[in-house]
C-alpha cells in the first residue's frame, strides 16, 4: 500500500492510495451507488454509516472481497445470548447464524479501480490522528474525546467519525481543488482494509458478477462468525 505526506496545505497527516483493484459487495442493480445521509440522520451517533459526509456522498470498499463480505454480513452474527441458548438447547432445532438466500440473490460483487484519484486520508496512522486533535479541537472537545485513538476511530459515535469526514472531504489546496479521495480505515470486524471513496473520485468498474456459495471469501467470513449462507 502506497503512503506519503499529505500534499501541502493539508499539514503533515499521513495519506495512502487504494490498491489497483479494490471490491465492493452491495444490492444490485445500484451496486456503485454512494451513499448519502439525510440531514436528520447526520445528528444521531448511531445513524448511517461510519464516514458519511452530510450533503455528500461516499462509497464504502474493501481491498479483499472478505472485507466486503465482513462488513455486510455483520448484522447476522450470533450474539453471546445465542451462543449460551444453543449451548442449553438441542441445537438441531435451532438455526442460529442462518442467512438467507435473498441475501446473495440481492447482492453482487464488484471490482473497481480508483486510477488517478487523490490521496486518501489514513486515518489508522497515528501522526494523522495527532494532527486531526489539532485541527479538530473544538468539535473533539465537544465530544469529549481526550484521547482520538482507535477505540474512538472505530467506535460507535458516527458523529465523531463524520465530523472526521466532513473535515477531510472539504480540505482544498491554494486554488480551490480538493485534496482528498476518501479515507483509508480498517474495519471494526478485523483487519480487513477498507477504503470510503469521496464522491467527485473517478471509478472505473473491470467486473461485476454473483455472489456464489463457493466464494473463499465468502466461505472464510462464514467461519470466522459462525454463520450458514444459504
């Protein structure tokens, strides 16, 4: 993964470039659709999406398809009750991590590339999260953020990330032209990379195809939840 400087007039942040190819899971047909945040919405901490720029959009991406995978199959994980219940009961008369069908049969994957696009914020270096303190103070400050380490990078208060988003997505150079393409972050779920692509970047799709039960990718994030896709 490529990483400099932040281009001059951005402060000494650490940027990075998406690989050549990076991968996008989502409902077809508007699989490279950005997402956009209602203004209500941007004012609840858990509403939308991590890096969402109200008034903009974004597009969420992982340099694996098992990051894409993680990150959509999230929400069919079994919790700890579900465990301890399968545990106490005889398991074959529950279905606890089962997703269905209509999950894959709505859903395809797509690889994009990003040639010529800006740097991208990376917000896991720590000498970025340093100088955004700086930058930020006073929005951190009403957070009551002393500290922006990872916990609160990848925590759950979205308007702290957003706030994040909203400050990289409206950085310009001298004459007006923007310095970022996105944020580079790592996913909650693990260490998948993970890039949220600004809109105004240049995409180019190579492929789009199903998503098959044989998939690796698919098949490793199956074992790592405990989940049966169907």
């Amino acid at each position: 993964m490529p990483v400099s400087q932040t281009p001059s007039g951005a402060g000494p942040a650490i940027s990075s470039r998406p690989p050549e190819g990076i991968w996008r899971v989502a409902r077809s047909p508007a699989v490279l659709n950005f997402a956009e945040i209602g203004a209500e919405d941007a004012t609840l901490p858990h509403a939308g999406n991590r890096f969402d720029v109200p008034g903009g959009g974004v597009l969420y991406c992982a340099t694996d398809l098992a990051g894409c995978c993680a990150e959509t199959l999230a929400r069919f994980r079994p919790t700890p009750a579900m465990h301890r219940a399968m545990a106490e009961e005889d398991a074959s008369f529950m279905m606890v991590g089962g997703v269905p069908a209509d999950w894959r049969h709505r859903r395809l994957k797509a690889r994009i590339t990003t040639e010529g696009a800006l740097p991208f914020l990376n917000i896991e270096a720590p000498q970025t999260r340093e100088w955004l303190q700086r930058e930020l103070a006073d929005a951190l400050a009403s957070f009551d953020v002393s500290d922006l380490d990872v916990s609160v990078v990848r925590g759950g208060n979205r308007l702290i990330t957003r706030t994040i988003a909203r400050w990289a997505y409206d950085q310009t150079d001298a004459t007006g032209n923007p310095l970022y393409s996105g944020i580079r972050y790592l996913s909650r779920l693990g260490t998948y990379e993970c890039w949220a692509v600004f809109d105004g970047t240049a995409i180019t799709e190579v492929n789009r195809s199903t998503i098959e039960l044989s998939d690796p990718a698919l098949q490793e994030v199956q074992r790592s939840f405990s989940l049966r896709v169907f």
